[in-house]
C-alpha cells in the first residue's frame, strides 16, 4: 500500500453515456462526498512501522543477504515540520522612523527599557521579524546580521539554521542504502549547522558570547517549532547565559511591547522544546529507515515520511473511488402546479416515468400535508490556517501555500495576526481588542460591513480552546495602512479574513422550512422550499461574494 500510494498515478477519464432524449427531466446522482479515511491512514502508518520492524529482525537473524541499493548522496528524507522556509531576503539598509504615538505605549516603552542591565540579545526567527522588533525597541543602527539599540540587539535566525546530521555522519556503512545497515537508530543524536546558513549562526553566536551581552530573549514564533529554532542555536553556541521567551501573535507595536512585559523565564517553555526535539527525532527515524527499506526492497525511490506518505495514500484512494464509480440513471416526474414544483420518487426505467405522467391527465391533486420548521444556522468560527487555506483555495482559487505565503506577509506588515494557528477562537482578554478591529474593518470595507448591527465579541472568546495563538483575524493597524498598495492577492486574503470577523460576530441565519406532501393518482410528491426570516450573517458573506462577482452559497440546513 505505501509503495502504490508513492508512485505516480495513473488517471482515466471517465466516458459519460450519452442522454436518452425524453420529455421527462433525467437526473443522475452525484458523487458522494468522499470522507476522510482515518483508519486506513493509521494502518498505512503502522506497515511502515512494521516494514522498519522486519528490516530490524531481518538485519538481527538474517545478515547473510546482500540487497543494496546505493546512491552517491545520502539524501535527508526527514519530513520536518519546518514552519518557516528558508529565507534569503537581505536585510537591506533601512530608516527607523515613527514613534510610539499614544501614552500607554509609550509609557509600555518605558518599562520596557527600564532596568540595570547592560545590552539584552532579541533572536527573531526572520529578518522582517526582527525589524518590526528593533523598530519598537529603537535598535536603529544596522550591523552585519543583527541591528543594535541603547539597550538592545536585534538579531534572527533564517528558519532552521541547525538540522539533525544525516545518516552517513553516524556511522560509515550507513552512508550506502543497504537493507543490512537497517534500522539506523542513532545512539546519541547528532547536529549540524546548515551549509546555507552558517554566515547567520557565526553572527549568532558571536552576539551569544559578546562580553556586553547579559541576557538572551527568544523572540522566535511562538510555537514548538520556534522553541526548536532557537534552542537548536543556543545549545550549538554553547551559550550559558540566561533567557527569557517572549510570546506574541501580533506584530503591532503595543502587542510587541506588551508581550516584553509578560516574558517568562525561558526554562518554563522546556516541555515544548523537549515536544519538538521528539517530533524531529520521529521523522528521522520513521523517514529515514522507511524510505531506505521501501526503496531497496522496490528498487525504485519511494520517499516515506509523516506528512507525505498518509497524504498520497488519500489521494490514491480517491482516485480509486473516482475510477470505480458508476453512475446509476433515474428519472422524475414533475407535478406543476400554480408555481408550485412537486416531484416524485425516483424512478429507474424511463418507461415506467411516461407512464405515470399518461396516467395522471386531468387528475386532481390532493394536498396531504404541509410541514414548517424553523431552523437556525450559527454563524461560522473564526479563521484557523487550515480552515483559511480550505476556503481561500474554494473562493479565491489560492493553493494552501499562496495562502500562507499571502497571510504570512500581511502579518509581516502587521495587518493580520499570526497566521500558524490552530485555533478558531480569541482569548478571554481580547474582548476590547476585538471591538476596536471591528470597528477597523467596518470602516475600512463598508462594501461588507452591516451599519447599525451590534457585533456578539462573547462567541468568539474562549481561552480553553486557545493554545500556541489566537485565531486569524486583523488588527487594528488596517485603518492606518494604505491597502490599495497592497498586491492583489494579499488584499483579497485580507478581506477573506475581515469578512471572517464579521460573519463570526452576527446574528444566527434564521428561516423556515416549507415541506409539501402531495398525492396525485396514487403516486406520491413532495415540494420543499423556505422562507428567510432572518439573514443575520448571511448577509455578510453574500456581500463578500458580490464583491468578487460570485453568488453566495446556498446554506447548509
């Protein structure tokens, strides 16, 4: 199953027969809705746990066989989670301007910058990071890989500097993919500095060990890949000094000086780091020996991992159920009355559906019952990445990366909160903020805003269901940004996202369901439809469609 669901696939088009020509209305029925398989997901995992485990008992009883399949390059198949690709932007000479303009942020800025110490050490996960940072903390003077302050210095890591070593650097018979060498378990794991990255972790580690420097803060994303990032660069420096972590989901300058007055002891955050360590530690293990073990066994390279494997095998079985699907003709007979459009059952044969329509001329038609119910439909959560990058992909045509490399820039230019998130809900505390970025938005797209409404901020919040960051919404710096230079495809992410926000604090979508029961010669029909009484969100998203052109989907009742 994992070597099938690694090779290309192989698709056919599927030849419809053509329509009979009838005066009855043929319908056919559509593909269903394939779900999620979790089950087979989980056991195509564990033949790849077991394929490593025979490889071990195989290697243990049976070392006679000399099956090998060698390559001139041990190639990293690690599936790592590696939440911030590489990034070779230049930290190019730039002005510091702007000020900390209201009292309270000043005043923050204040606290910020008070104490004893001599410089403090700020390591970002980007460059664009830490700009935003040094701009707030007035570390304006560029230096080579870092900028420095009065009090500060401002650096950044360029994603991963460090990687786990490859299997060659273990031991010599590993570099080989040999079915003997399997499986490959490390007895102490080992790191290394990243060949395109090792300029920024001489920076790094200079800055750790300058004379001057007292105390470090992680400014990396605060999440258990940025715990990895940072501890990664700090253990590899041999750094001893002590650190603090600053935990932040926005990059505007009140969240950024508020995160540095809420900054915990680093060491309060070892659980994550041990949680990251683990996960990498996995994938090698998991990616490295099944990949070796599939592809001597197959002779072909069938890459396995975490993440790649499961995906394709729910691609094959699609295909597998798109390949095998059959389409099954049927037929209705329509009752219309007075504007009213009764149906019938399904009905197989085509002959059985003329005969029905013959024998029910200049019939009457009897109402049988009729049913109304009044429904309610919620109006959606807020967005998470997955949930965003599903709907960007529907309405916009956005792949998941354009998505994310979009929403990541906004954030960048502090327009949106983070957007690595997997939560749909605010925290408790964010109830005010929440108003003022309402307010924002209304203001800054009217074409979808609802005057006179009274947004419900209490069905976003809950901090239990909160936890690396707070759901994807904007920030109150929309206002004071001139959109209209922003690309186009950020805009539009942008507005998907405020259009979220409103959606998520209206009212329910309220109607009544209509259902008819009618019988006519024997035969029964039924004719359904509704009545809104409400809109409440509805409204909003069908603003939003309008403004693209597109028309609002029918709900879900």
């Amino acid at each position: 199953a994992i070597a099938e669901s690694a090779l290309p696939l192989e698709t056919e088009k599927i030849t419809e027969t053509p329509e009979p020509e009838v005066t009855i209305i043929p319908e056919e029925k559509e593909e269903p809705e394939k779900k999620s398989n979790n089950s087979g997901t989980i056991l195509l995992m564990l033949l790849v746990l077991a394929g490593v485990c025979g490889a071990y008992y195989y290697w243990k009883f049976m070392k006679g066989r000399n099956t090998s399949f060698d390559y001139e390059e041990d190639e990293d198949d690690d599936e790592e989670e590696d939440t911030i690709r590489e990034d070779d932007e230049e930290l190019e000479e730039y002005e510091m301007e702007g000020e900390v303009e209201d009292e309270e942020s000043e005043e923050l800025q204040r606290q910020v910058q008070k104490g004893d110490r001599k410089l403090q050490l700020v390591i970002a996960e980007k460059p664009s990071v830490a700009r935003n940072i040094a701009k707030v903390l007035h570390a304006t003077n560029v230096k080579d890989g870092y900028l420095e302050g009065k009090e500060y210095l401002v650096s950044w890591c360029i994603g991963h500097l460090i990687e786990l070593a490859r299997a060659g650097q273990y031991r010599y018979d590993w570099k080989a993919w040999k079915y003997e060498t399997l499986p490959m378990i490390p007895e102490n794991w080992k790191y290394q500095i990243k060949e395109s990255t090792k300029g920024q972790f001489r920076v790094l580690k200079e800055l750790l060990h300058r004379a001057d420097v007292t105390e470090i803060i992680c400014a990396t994303d605060a999440g258990r890949e940025g715990e990895l990032i940072f501890r990664l660069v700090y253990n590899q420096a041999e750094c001893k000094l002590p650190f603090k972590r600053l935990w932040i989901s926005s990059m505007e300058e009140k969240a950024i000086l508020e995160g540095f007055q809420q900054m915990k002891d680093g060491h309060e955050y070892d659980n994550l780091y041990y949680s990251a360590v683990a996960r990498s530690e996995a994938d090698w293990l998991g990616g490295i020996n099944a990949t070796r073990l599939f592809t001597v066994l197959y002779h072909h390279r069938l890459i396995v991992g975490r993440v790649q494997t499961p995906t394709l095998a729910m691609l094959v079985e699609r295909e597998k159920s798109i390949e095998n699907f059959q389409k099954e003709k049927y037929y209705l007979v329509h009752l219309l009355m007075d504007g009213l459009d009764a149906v019938s059952n399904r009905i197989k044969e085509k002959s059985a559906a003329v005969q029905m329509m013959e024998d029910m001329k200049d019939e009457t038609a009897q109402i049988l019952s009729v049913k109304k119910e009044k429904k309610k439909v919620q109006p959606p959560k807020l967005y998470d990445l997955t949930t965003l990058q599903r709907e960007a992909n529907r309405l916009l045509g956005f792949t998941a990366q354009q998505t994310l490399d979009y929403t990541q820039s906004l954030y960048e230019k502090k327009l949106v909160t983070y957007p690595r998130t997997d939560s749909q809900y605010l925290t408790d505390d964010m109830e005010e903020n929440a108003f003022l970025v309402i307010d924002a938005v209304n203001r800054v797209f009217p074409e979808i805003s609802m005057k006179g409404s009274e947004p419900e901020i209490k069905r976003l919040l809950n901090s239990k269901k909160v936890s690396d960051h707070h759901a994807i919404i904007p920030t109150v710096e929309i206002a004071n940004t001139d959109l209209k230079a922003l690309p186009g495809g950020e805009k539009e992410i942008l507005m998907l996202i405020a259009s979220k926000l409103l959606c998520a604090s209206e009212q329910e979508y309220i109607y009544e369901s209509i259902k008819t029961e009618i019988s006519c010669h024997g035969e029964l029909f039924t004719a359904s439809g509704k009545n809104v009484l409400q809109y409440g969100w509805k409204e909003v998203e069908e603003r939003f469609f309008k403004s693209y052109g597109k028309n609002a989907e029918k709900p879900e009742e």
